[in-house]
C-alpha cells in the first residue's frame, strides 16, 4: 500500500505491531533461571531425567512439559478474514493475534505455525508430525472445501483436538444466539425454520451443529451464489452442500426467507434485502454474519420491522456474533481434561453454557468496557459481551464435563466446584485467594447490611451476595425507591433481597437510646442521635450490626474513606488492643502481598507500627498466607542512620519483646525485602525468604505504593480492609466495581465468622 494512501487507522495500526519489540507475542519462562544450580536444571544435566520419564510413559508430557497448555495456530493463509489468499507469510500477525486473545481470555500457550503450501497432502503430513508438540492444533484460515479435508484427516491421524475456528466457533456463538432469540420469541428448536445464505466451512458447521442440537434436516434450507440447494441439483454441488440439500420449491433465496422465521448469512454484503425481510414470519430472527459489512444493516431491518431480533459479527451494533467467545474456552476445557478430540457433544455445551450466561445479570466491569452502557438480557442482549470475565468459567466447565461425560477425556476433574474455582483464578487472581474465605462463609450464612442500598451498584452486589450464596443481604434504603430502581434495572431474584428504611424502621428506637447513651458525653444531644439514626444510613446500618440485628456491614461507594470510617467510630469501638488500620493485598505475577497501614493512621508512632504489624500478619494468615513481614524504611538495618527511620527500628525493638509466632524484621528497604540476592548482603536478616507483608512507615508510602502497584503493574487489589474494630465494617473506595463490593462483603461475613 501506497504510505501516502493509508488512512490514520491503518498507520495507528502499524505503529501498534512495530512500536518497541515488532509483533504482539513473546515467550516467558516459567521457572527461575537466575543461578547455575538453576541453569544445570532447567537443561543440563537435569533435563535428561524429564526426557527419560516421557521416553517410559508419553503422558507424562503433560506433567512434565507445558504441553497441556499449549495450542498451535496453524494456518497457510488461504482463506484470511476480509483479505483472501493472502498466502502464509501474510498471515502471521493474524495467527499471532488469535495467540494473543488464546492468553488473555483463557491463559492458554497460543503459538503460531505458518505452513507456506496449499497442497492438502503437504499441509496434513505437516501438521501432523508436529503433534507431539502441542495439547491441541486450533486451524485458521484455511478455505473451502480443503478445510472439511484437513480438520477431518488431522482428527484421524492425531490424538489431540483438532479444531477449524472459522467452522465451529461461528456455528457455536451463533447457535448460542439462536437459542435465546428463540427463548426470547416463544420458539421451539424443532419447529423453527431456518434459511442460511452462504455454503462455506461456517455455514456447513453451524448447519451440522443445529441438527445435532435437534434441528429437522428439512427445517434448514441452504442458498449459496447459484440458489437453493434442493434435493436432485447437480450444478455447484460438493458432498457437503449434498448432505444438507433440502425438499423444497423454494428455488432462490428470496423464495426461501418467504415465511421463515431465522436467517443466518455467511456470505456476503447486501445479500438480504427489505422486501426478504418484510415476508419473513413474526417476530424474526436476522443474524446477518458476512464481514466486514453484513447481508443487510439492522438500520435497515429497523426500517421495515419492529419485531426483528438482529445480529451481526461487527462490534458497533448490538449482538456480535464473536468466535473469541469460544475457541479460547472450549481449549481451555479440554486441555485440562486431556482430550483426544473436540466432539460435537463438547460444542454443543459450550452452546448453551454461553446461552445460559447470557441470561444472567452482567457485571458492572462489562459495562465499563462497553463505556458504561448497561447491558441485560433482552433482544440487543443475546450473546455475551466478549469481555464478561465469567465466561472462562462457565463455558470451559461446560466443555470439560462434556468431554469426560462422552468419554473422550484423558483426565477426570473429581471436584467440579474446585475447578471452577481455579478457572476463575487464571484470570482474577484475587479469586483464588478469597476462595477459602467464600467457602467458609457458605456455611455460617451471616446477614450483612449493604448501607448504600439505593445505589444501582450495590443492589447488584447484595443480589449478588445472595444468590452465591454467601450469605443474607440487607439492603438500608427507601423501599419504594429500590423497588423502582430493581424495576428498571430489570434484574431477576432481587425481589428477595431485604430492605430496610431508616426513617421508619421498627428498630429505631432502640438504635437512638443506644446511640445517645455512646455519645451524649462527646457533645451529642437526643436529637442529633435521632436526626443521625433517621438519616444517616451509615449510622443505621452500623447500629444494626453494633446491636446484633446484622452480622458485618459494606459501605464506601459513596462517600470517602475517612467519611464513612468517623460515620462507622462513631457506633462501634476498637476491640481491645487493636488499632483501627487498613490493610490492602496485592498480587501481582503471581506473588500476593499484604501492605499496612493504607488508609487510617497518617504518621504511626513505634507502638502503632508494632500493632499494625501483629494484625496484619493475622490477616495474612486468615487468606492462607504463612506471614513473613518487613517494616519498611528507606535504610537498611542502621545505614544510614536517620532520624525518620527511628520509629520503625524502635517498632522491631517493641516486637522483640512480644511472644510471637511469625518471622518479621527492620528496618529495611523494600528490594531487601523482596529480591533474596539482594537480601543476601545481609545474612543475620531473619526473614526466610520474600516477605509478603510490607509494613509501610507512613500513610503516604502505604497509599501511593499499592496504587502505583494496580495502575501500572497490573496488580489485582482487595480492600482495603478495615480491621481492628469489635464489629465486623468494611469500606470500599468510592466508585468500587460490584465485584469489589461483594468482596468486602464476603470479608466483613468471614470476620463475623471467625469471631
């Protein structure tokens, strides 16, 4: 192309795969490869005894290998996406793209293979002496028919899964589609007509997938440039489009559409016209699927219908029919059950995993990446949006169960909830750690007040809260207003959610006397502890909990940390010898740590620093964490000596003379605390290796460290956590997503349960 010819987006989007190392992949090793001992390890001579373990047993592979985990993206650029036979070389930042979204979406090795032959023999015997390298092979861009010859050869000749992209992924998504386009119009799979425009491998695909679903053979008609294809037409005919030819009059596709209530195009741009739609049954269903630009625009579907369910495989319209909803968890499933093959009962699954998803409340993180547009279930809601972090979860469980059921799994996953666990870990690695915590809650169902009840986020939270179980939300707030707001909001199941008005609430006598009886000696007079109780849901819900009415109690999302903190002082006390602090954990590349205090004490004096150690170690091990803790200075054990790093030695020296039972240690700096070379320089440090709790000297480096640790190193946070007080409150910060008000919730649950 012509430099001087390209748009701004075509030379933003070279600037994207060239700035700093060219493309969009690299390989990370995974063990540490910092010593000889390290080195001799990882190769030789260590390496010999995985080789010889493999030699003896080939699936040891998986054990021993990241071959479990790793998918090859193989393609010859015959059929690329918008472009056509483009040839292989060509190919590559695509097959390099679909290796990148294989990472972020399932954390799945993506590697691509571009094979530079479009000789079908020479492409499968290619390919299949490369198996033993990878857990599965994901085909891409190959075109039609060779496609149908390829995946089928490799299925036979391999005993991993072997998986054409451009034919099931569409087929997969866009059956998910049909089914709540269905659900969504009173229809039934075996009664539903369906006219597809395009004979291609997706089309094919999605034709096979639905009858396997339950589709009548006749119930599919195919049309592709020359017309219908009908049972007895010899012209343009193949074994694929032959085994789907249906009994029918119809001969073009405007005659097919007559009547029909679903159409499915994969072929190409104004295909479909206004006069087609107008004579399709009530209520159709349109999924116009041709790329760049669609058989015909929902604005002119729009035009001529106003019962119409539209979707398209563009990203600017409602319903995109997205294959990055699938092919990345379909893997992930069967990769960690080890299997021989993707079967059609796996696709199938993954189908109506998606579907079912669909259905369910979106978080507020989608949203955010939709620019707040609030998406629910309804007919410009039918697919899931690409970024729903849940979808790991439920459709890569959906696909392992599959494969063990139909027999085709190599490895049985004996704890399905323990998996999914660990499937929502891959990707949120705060999930892993509040694992423990949401488990323990489950059985000591605690009632915990959300104070802000009438905010949009946090009636989805309580829903939330309760409908996984984790225990019984209060909702503080104007019943008429919630009500209206769930209303709107058009949410299922937030009807059983529990509210409770301030200002008329039964419980409000008793809450004024108690409040009053607190602070008429702190300059409070009946009258201000009534206007507090009545108007101050702050106050109410922390009288709840201060008088066993409710376990824990959330707030934050509206007012400020220090706000909410004197609202919540005000009704319960500290619990003897404790301080109130804030603690925040991190994890960041897999490493979690804890950092005290980040939101309460501003300069803390020896004592202080010694407390908020003990504590935060406590909270360390309550997330599973054996404590090992560093009080933080700029200087090392003395050197220099400063006066500002007098407190944190004088803190150790207090810690000295308590019985303790975890390792701590100070002053130092922060890489002493976390590099062990570094930490080598001083060997009479008593920390056995990195510290996972970082005691910070001052509310400033506390604050700005874990901030700087989320926005730039991508650190995943919980919290902070308010602790020390005798009844369980947590704060978010203002602004919190819904995930981040659960959490708190689930800790202020946990809190309560521990005691």
């Amino acid at each position: 192309m012509d430099t001087d010819n390209r748009t701004d987006a075509e030379n933003e989007a070279l600037l994207f795969h060239s700035t700093g190392r060219p493309g969009k992949i690299e390989i990370t090793p995974t063990k540490p490869l910092t010593t000889q001992r390290e080195l001799s390890l990882a190769y030789s001579p260590g390496v010999a005894v995985p080789c010889l373990e493999i030699e003896k047993d080939p699936n040891t592979a998986y054990d021993y290998t990241s071959r479990g985990n790793v998918v090859a993206v193989i393609s010859n650029g015959t059929a690329v996406l918008g472009l056509g036979n483009i040839g292989a070389l060509a190919s590559k930042p695509v097959m390099e793209g679909k290796a990148v979204l294989f990472k972020r979406f399932a954390d799945v090795d993506g590697i691509d293979l571009e094979v530079d032959t479009q000789d079908v023999d020479e492409f499968i015997n290619c390919v299949r002496y490369l198996g033993p390298s990878f857990g599965g092979i994901n085909l891409e861009d190959i075109k039609a028919p060779e496609c149908f010859i390829i995946e089928q050869r490799l299925k036979e000749l391999l005993d991993i899964p072997v998986f054409h992209d451009d034919q099931h992924g569409t087929a997969i998504i866009s059956a998910a589609g049909l089914i709540n386009a269905m659900h969504l119009t009173g229809r039934d799979l075996k009664t539903t007509k369906l006219v597809v425009n395009g004979a291609g491998a997706a089309s094919i695909a999605g034709v096979e997938l639905l009858k396997a679903m339950g589709m009548p053979h006749n119930n599919i008609i195919i049309c592709d440039t020359r017309g219908v294809v009908y049972q007895g037409r010899e012209q343009g005919m193949n074994q694929w489009k032959s085994a789907h030819a249906a009994v029918t009059d119809a001969r073009t596709l405007a005659e097919a559409l007559n009547g029909a209530d679903a159409f499915f195009g994969l072929s190409a741009k104004g295909a479909v016209t206004k006069d087609m739609v107008k004579s399709m049954a009530a209520n159709p269903i349109i999924f116009a699927m041709a790329n760049p630009d669609p058989e015909i625009t929902p604005e002119d579907v729009a035009s001529v219908r106003d019962d119409a369910i539209m979707a398209t495989g563009r990203s600017d319209y409602p319903n995109q029919v997205n294959n990055v909803l699938g092919f990345p968890y379909i893997f992930r499933g069967a990769l960690d059950v080890r299997a021989s093959e993707i079967n059609q009962d796996m696709k199938i699954a993954a189908a109506h995993a998606l579907a079912e998803l669909a259905r369910e409340d979106v978080p507020d993180e989608v949203d955010a990446a939709y620019s707040g547009r609030r998406l629910k279930f309804g007919r410009d809601y039918i697919i899931p949006a690409p970024f729903d972090p849940r979808l790991i979860v439920h459709v890569s469980a959906a696909v392992a169960q599959a494969a063990m059921d139909t027999g085709v799994a190599r490895k049985r996953i004996e704890d399905m909830d323990a998996y999914r666990a660990e499937l929502s870990a891959r990707l949120d690695p705060t999930a892993a750690s509040l694992q423990n915590i949401l488990d323990r809650i489950r059985k000591s169902n605690k009632r915990v007040v959300f104070a802000e009840g009438e905010e949009e986020k946090t009636i989805r939270a309580a829903l939330s809260f309760q409908a996984g179980g984790y225990g019984h939300a209060i909702l503080i707030g104007r019943e008429d207003r919630i009500k209206r707001k769930i209303e709107d909001m058009g949410i299922a199941g937030a009807e059983t959610l529990e509210i409770q008005n301030a200002k008329v609430s039964a419980f409000n006598e008793k809450y004024i006397e108690f409040l009053y009886k607190r602070l008429q000696r702190k300059g409070a007079m009946h009258r201000d502890c009534q206007r507090m109780v009545n108007q101050d849901r702050n106050i109410f819900a922390a009288c709840m909990v201060a008088m066993g009415d409710a376990d824990g109690m959330v707030t934050g999302l509206t007012r400020s940390f220090g706000v909410s903190a004197d609202d919540v002082t005000r009704v319960i006390d500290c619990k003897p010898n404790e301080l109130l602090m804030a603690v925040t954990m991190v994890i960041v590349r897999g490493r979690t740590i804890f950092i005290a205090d980040t939101n309460v004490h501003e300069l803390p004096e020896p004592a202080q620093l010694a407390d908020i150690t003990c504590q935060t170690a406590a909270v360390a091990r309550a997330f599973g964490h054996e404590p090992r803790v560093a009080l933080l200075s700029f200087s090392n054990f003395g050197n220099p000596m400063r006066e500002k790093a007098l407190r944190i030695r004088e803190a150790v020296d207090i810690l000295d003379g308590r019985d303790l039972d975890f390792e701590y240690d100070g002053e130092m700096s922060a890489d002493v605390a976390l590099d062990p070379e570094v930490r080598r320089l001083y060997p009479f440090c008593r920390l056995s290796g990195p510290a996972n709790v970082l005691i910070m000297p001052a509310l400033h480096s506390a604050n700005i460290s874990y901030k700087i640790l989320q926005r730039f190193a991508g650190g995943s946070v919980i919290g902070p956590m308010l602790m020390g007080l005798e009844k369980p409150a947590q704060i978010v910060q203002m602004g919190a997503s819904v995930t981040d008000i659960v959490n708190a919730a689930a800790i202020a649950a946990h809190e309560a349960t521990i005691g």
